[in-house]
C-alpha cells in the first residue's frame, strides 16, 4: 500500500449521537457496594481495635441517603416500567445483621469490646430502606394484578418476545411494541413481567437500551 492511499479505521469510535446517554444513577450499585465495604470495614476496626479507633461522625448520613437513593430509584423503576436487571442489593442488609449479631455476641461474653456507636443505627436505618422497598414491590404486584395487567394474552405475546430474542438475539422496547402492535408503555410493562421472573435482562439505559436472555452467554459473563 503507497503512502498516498488513504487508510481507513477498521473500529471507528461511535460518535456522539450514537453513543447512550450518561445515566447518573446507574452507578449508584457499584457506589453503595464501595461504600458499605468502607463504612463496614471502618466499624469493624472501631470494634477490634477496642477504643484505639474512634469513628469520626458524619458517614452515616450520607451512606443511609445513598442506601436511600438506591432503593428509591429501583422502585421508581419498577412502578414506571423500566426495571433495571436484578441485583442483590439485600445482601447488603444480611451484612449489616450479620455483623451486628456476631459483635453483639463477643459484647456479651468479652465486656472490654464495646458496640461501635453509629452500629444499631445504621442497621435499623438500613432494615427500615429495606422493608419499605419490600412494600413498595408487594402494593406493586398488587395493583397490576387488581388492574388486570395480568391477562391471558400476556402468556402468547411473553412466548411471542421469548421466539424474537432467541432469533435476533436481543429486542428493544420499540421492536417489541411494533411486533405485538400494543403501545411502548404496554410492552414496556410485558418486558417488565419477563424480567421480574428472569427470564430476560435489560441492558443498557435510554435510548441503547435493550433485552436478552438470562441464559445468554453474553449475560451470564458480566
């Protein structure tokens, strides 16, 4: 090849318009995942090192508001129909009382080990996040059950999406309101019902985003 002859880029980078939009609270998960192993961790040394360690104050307020935020934009989620994939954000819950219960028993038997201070708050801070977001999901269930959003249609046109995305691979809300010919909103809640069984899993945010199978090879590398 001359050095004349123009050379063209096997891998163009996207340009902005194709690229997805930033969405701000898609990494509240992996921020509050840090944020509990350094807050724990922090506690943690506090009880071990016996009053050599003193937690300074004003962590908690903002790991409860981000535990808080997370919760909030997950049902916010839910109820709008555009649930984001499963995580297990309770583990961090059976964490908290994990600890609690270990360091309230060496309390009991080892008088020299004191409770950290902020320990019970923030434990029943985050229970109380927690089971508001279990309500949340169960009045949910409840009202699109009482609404008739389950109907028996819903069972040929899941079986429909299912045939489409193990075809094509993947599917977006758009694809599969034109192929069951419903609105965006009621395949956005049909691919909702599919993910909350985990049959499927949403990928991406905005206008990227789309659906593949829990089985999908891609899905089960992440």
């Amino acid at each position: 090849m001359s050095d004349n002859e123009p050379t063209t880029d096997v891998n163009p980078a996207p340009s902005p318009a194709e690229r997805p939009p930033f969405n701000e609270v898609s990494v509240l998960f992996p921020l509050l995942t840090f944020y509990t192993v350094v807050y724990l961790g922090l506690i943690a040394a506090e009880f071990v090192l016996r009053g050599a360690f003193i937690l300074p104050a004003g962590l908690m307020p903002v790991y409860i508001a981000l535990t808080g935020a997370y919760a909030a934009d997950k049902e916010i989620r839910r109820w709008a129909g555009n649930p984001e994939p499963p995580r297990k954000g309770s583990f961090f819950v059976y964490l908290w009382l994990m600890f609690y219960l270990v360091a309230f028993m060496i309390r009991s038997f080892r008088p020299e080990f004191g409770l950290p201070a902020e320990l019970g708050n923030v434990v029943l801070q985050v229970l109380g996040i927690f089971f508001g977001s279990r309500a949340s999901k169960s009045i949910w269930e409840a009202r699109r059950t009482d609404d008739g959003h389950q109907t028996s249609d819903d069972g040929g046109r899941q079986a429909k999406i299912m045939d489409m995305i193990k075809s094509q691979g993947q599917v977006t809300n758009r694809e599969v309101a034109d192929a069951l010919r419903v609105s965006t909103s009621s395949a956005k809640r049909i691919l909702a019902d599919l993910v909350d069984r985990g049959q499927i899993r949403l990928m991406g945010d905005g206008r990227g985003a789309f659906y593949v199978r829990t089985d999908d090879r891609m899905v089960n590398g992440l």
